[in-house]
C-alpha cells in the first residue's frame, strides 16, 4: 500500500512538473494554428516535432549526435583522467601541492571559453581544439573534488588501517579509494555536466557534424526549427548521460546514508 | 604478557604527557586504567597500540618490543570506527588475512555470533545502533585472536542499560580466548566490573598513582556487599589522585609526617 501512494506521489510530481511546458507548448500551438501568432521565429511544437524527425528519419540526428557524443567522451575521458591524476599528486605530495595547486587554482579562475582563441591559433579548428576545451572544462571540477575528497579522509579510519598493518598499496586500495569515492563520483558527474556545456562552445567554433553545427547552421539558415531540435537532441543526450552515470555508479556507493539515494 | 618498561612521553612543545610509566599484566589478566581527564590514559593506550613512539622507555608484549602496531595487539577505540563502505561481517573480518577463506568465515560468524550480531553480517554500519556498532568493532578486535587487547573508553558513549550488555559479551569473548585486556575508563563501576586490577592514573604529567586489587569471583553481583567495598576503594583512590595535597608543592617536614 504505502509503494502504491510513493508511486502515486511520484506520478503526480511528474504531472506537476510538466504542467507548465505542456500547457505553454499547447498555448503556442493553438495560438500559431488560429493565425495569432506567426511561429516564424518561434515555431510552435508541431513543426520542431516534424523537424526533429526529419532528421532522425534521414539519419543526420544520428551521425550529428554520435559526432558530438565521441568529442564529448573523449574530452571526459582526458580530462578526467588528467584531474584523477593531478587531484591524487596534489593531495599525497605536499611538494607537489605548494608549487602546482596555486597556479592551477590561478587557471581555475580563468573561464574556459578565454581559451577557444589560443587554442584556434595553436590547433586550428579541427578536432584538437575541440577535445582539448573540452577536457580543460571537466579537469578542474574533477581535480578539486578528487583533491579534496584525499585531503579530507578521515585519519581515524587510516588508523584502523595501520591497526591491522596494512601495506601503502593495501592502505590505498582497502581505504584510501573506498573513501575518496563518492567526492570522486561527484566531481565526474559535475565533469560530464560540463562537458556537455563546452561541447557547444567547441562545435561554435566551426564544425561540419555535431549538434552544435545544427545550431549554427541553423541560424545561419534562419532556421529556428533546426536550432530547437538541436537543442532538443542537446537536452536529451545530456540527461541520458548523466542518468547512465549515476545507474552505472550507483552501486559503488550504495553504503553511504544521504540523500542521494532518494534523488 | 605485556611489560611496559619506564614509558615517558614528552611532546614537541615541552609538555610532559607521560612520565615513568611502569606496569605490567600477565596472559588472561584484565587492567583497568581510571583517571579523571588529561591524565594520559588515551597516549598511553596509543603508546602500548604502536601507534605513536614513547621519548622513554619500551613496551614488550611476550618479549617483543613494540614499536609500531603488532598482530598480536588488538584495539578497540572510544569511537566504532567501523568502515562504512563494508558490511557488518566484512568489518569484523577486515584484520584477517592468510588463514583461508573458510576459517575467517567461521571465525567471523562466531564472534557475530557472540555478540549476538549473528543476523546483521550482511547489513551496512550506518543501519545499526551505537552499541551494536561498537559491539562490532569489538568483534573487529578479537576475531585476530591477539595476546593483547587495548580498550579506549569503548563504552563511554552509551547508555547504562546498553553498557552491562557489553561488558557481558566482552567477558564472554575474553573468556573463550583469555588475552591480556587494559582498559582505559572513567566509570568506576567499569571498572570494577570487569577487571582484576584498577590502576589509577594522576595527570601533569600522566603517572601511576596507585594500584587496587579486585579480588571477585566473576560473574560479579553488583549488588553484593564486597563489589561495593571495591567500588568504595576505587572510588577513594580516585579521590587522592584528584585531590593531591596542597602540602606536596612546599612540604614541611612536620605536615608532610601528619598528613596522612
């Protein structure tokens, strides 16, 4: 019974949440429809619709979404790796830590976007650039969360470790890892967020496939109706991703008692 | 057969933390530290643990000296310290290693099962209670089978109900496998309860101050006439060790003769 309200509950959540966009969508519609409004530059759902599966149907969403998802991954993947690494040095060697975290604190505050010149002059525009933006955007999250997250372990659950003489290796893998996870996992997912966002801003940059191409083509074009279902096409990529994240991790931190588990 | 030698400790800033600590407790025996606070009950403990150098003196355990933590040295702390990402049995088995996979399963069902944690292997810390969770730990600390165990005010947290609960099992662990128990506590009844010998401890700088033998059969009967005389005992050399006589500072050789 109680699961039979939850679900309920959760249903009308949904219905709430959706309330608005639908009966905005519905409003536009009927008006374009009665001639009220011209749906020129905002074209009413019907047509993005039409637009999108057009695409889908000739089988450009496709190739644009796979372009954009292989720059968006493997601008994850570097960056992500990179901040894992430089996050874990910076945390175990003060040395390491006095001379880099200043200056990567210092690059930290400089917004992404200031790079797409250099990087154009010193890549071109070819994929090079594209991939390198994106990783420098998923880097710092990453970095300070890993960072972070080693700095902060608890040093009374290290004890119980050099209690049972644990190796540096086993220290690392049986504690050290266990616990830095889930700050980890945070930092990655606020990463792939990112990545999402400057993948638009690389594929701005001049591109011929990716959805941010449809935006720009689209504009140029002067189609609205493109730019939509692109951003459409943007919106449902990246929330897939992001779902896929959290059901992939979910059981690496299944231990832990917060709130993400209602989420 | 644990041997503290002269222990002293002295920090990098000048204090004086311990100073000349001599004790020593045979295989099965149960020491309990009392002390009112700052009187270096918790370094010694860390001390004994191999968890931190002494600037003085040694500890042996059956004529090992220790320097860094030893298997054959368990401890338990004021807090659980339970893992979080493992499970209640994986917690308890986190000290085995090399014995084969079947035997620490057995050892660890076993010690659940002293506890009477038996049906909570599988759950996750953070679903169980304060007092289970340190009954955990416990668990955590014995399964290893060391020669000798080292208690932090283990019980310090809990309610009163929940403590005479855990001295019970932890005397039912001692007794299957008899190690050398020193336990630091601050709660006289404790310390009665469970050992054969208060130590009482004087702080700046930590010292001992005075032994009391507690001559008891076990199980012991809080209500007995001789557990109150003990606790009395305790309770009066307690009371020296927080009350020492302002005489001592200048002593006058004919207060010094009276004051007692």
């Amino acid at each position: 019974m109680p699961v039979l309200r939850q679900g309920g509950r959760f249903g009308l959540g949904v219905g709430l949440a959706l309330a608005l966009p639908i009966a905005l969508a519905v409003g536009w519609e009927i008006a374009v429809d009665t001639g009220a409004a011209s749906g020129r530059l905002l074209p009413p759902p019907s047509r993005i619709g039409a637009t999108l599966f057009e695409l889908a149907a000739s089988g450009d969403l496709l190739s644009h979404v796979e372009a954009t998802l292989i720059r968006a991954g493997l601008g994850f993947l570097g960056g992500a790796a990179a901040g894992i690494l430089m996050g874990t040095a910076v945390a175990m060697l003060p040395l390491v830590r006095r001379i880099c975290d200043p200056s990567l604190q210092a690059l930290r505050a400089v917004p992404s976007l200031a790079w797409v010149p250099l990087f154009i002059l010193w890549f071109g525009i070819l994929e090079t650039p594209k991939i390198l933006l994106i990783a420098v955007g998923v880097f710092f999250p990453v970095y300070v969360g890993v960072s972070g997250a080693i700095g902060s372990v608890d040093r009374k659950l290290v004890e119980v470790g050099r209690i049972y003489r644990l190796s540096r290796l086993a220290m690392a893998r049986r504690i050290l890892l266990p616990a830095v996870l889930p700050a980890t996992l945070v930092g990655l997912r606020t990463g792939l967020g990112l990545g999402f966002l400057f993948v638009v801003a690389a594929e701005l940059m001049g591109a011929s496939e990716g959805l941010g191409y449809l935006l720009v083509d689209g504009q140029q074009l002067g189609k609205p109706d493109q730019i939509l279902a692109a951003i459409i096409a943007f919106a449902l990529a990246g929330k897939l991703a992001d779902t896929l994240f959290v059901v992939l991790t979910r059981p690496l931190t299944r231990w832990q008692d917060t709130v993400r588990e209602s989420l | 057969m644990l041997i503290v030698d002269s222990l002293s400790k002295t920090y990098a800033d000048g204090t004086q933390a311990l100073s000349n600590i001599g004790l020593s407790a045979a295989p099965g025996e149960i020491v309990a530290l009392i002390g009112g606070s700052g009187c270096g009950k918790t370094t010694l403990l860390r001390l004994i643990a191999g968890l931190d150098r002494g600037s003085a003196g040694a500890v042996a355990v059956d004529g090992e000296t220790i320097l860094e933590p030893h298997p054959r040295v368990g401890v338990v702390f004021q807090e659980p310290r339970l893992l979080p990402w493992l499970t209640v049995a994986d917690n308890v088995g986190f000290g085995l290693g090399g014995l084969g996979r079947s035997e620490n399963r057995a050892r660890v069902t076993e010690a659940l099962e002293r506890v009477g944690l038996a049906e909570h292997g599988r759950r996750w810390p953070r679903e169980l209670s304060g007092g289970q969770q340190q009954r955990v730990a416990i668990a955590r600390a014995f399964v290893p089978r060391p020669r000798v165990l080292l208690l932090d005010e283990p019980f310090s947290a809990l309610d009163a109900f929940t403590r005479r609960g855990l001295h019970e099992q932890l005397l039912d662990l001692w007794a299957a496998s008899k190690p050398t128990i020193l336990i630091v506590t601050h709660d006289v009844g404790e310390a009665v309860t469970l050992a054969d010998r208060v130590v009482v401890m004087r702080p700046k700088p930590g010292r001992l101050e005075e032994t009391v033998a507690i001559d008891l059969p076990r199980p012991r009967d809080p209500v007995s006439a001789r557990y109150e005389e003990a606790v009395r005992r305790v309770m009066a050399a307690l009371d020296r060790s927080l009350h020492p006589p302002i005489a001592r500072r200048d002593p006058a050789p004919e207060m010094r003769a009276g004051w007692w």
